[in-house]
C-alpha cells in the first residue's frame, strides 16, 4: 500500500500522477488518475485512493500541517 500527501494545487489529481505537496513526480506511477470526493460528505478530512493505482491519500487538511505550505503561503503574502 502507497501513502502520499495530496496534491496541494489540484485536490482531485492523483499524487502519483501530479506529485504529492507542493512538488512535481519524480516518477509518473499513475497514468492521469483522479481522486473523487465531490458527494462525500466531511470530504476534506477523509482518506481517499487513486481510481486508477490505488495510492491512498492523506486527508486535505494535512496540508495545514505541512511547514512547506506555510512557508510558501507567507512568502505570497509579503510578495504582493
């Protein structure tokens, strides 16, 4: 079983397709898969899988927890 974080742009693209966080894939696993959370309800704070390679990804909340997420949302405040 594969875990990896979300993909922070792009919810619904799978991480082992876009790259999990805020970094591309270094290896292109998934052939375009998607994550499907649009009739879930509490969908942020659920685990999901890739429809296509079966990667499970952590809940979109996790990105809150991420240092690299803060750095770069404090980076975009102080550019504009």
């Amino acid at each position: 079983m594969r875990l990896s974080r979300p993909c922070y742009d792009k919810y619904h693209n799978c991480p082992g397709w876009t790259g999990g966080g805020m970094y591309h894939a270094k290896r292109h696993r998934c052939d375009n898969g998607k994550i499907h959370t649009t009739r879930k309800k509490l969908w942020r704070w659920r685990f999901h899988s890739c429809d296509t390679c079966n990667v499970v990804v952590l809940p979109y909340v996790t990105r809150w927890l991420d240092p690299s997420w803060f750095m770069w949302r404090i980076r975009r405040k102080f550019e504009r």
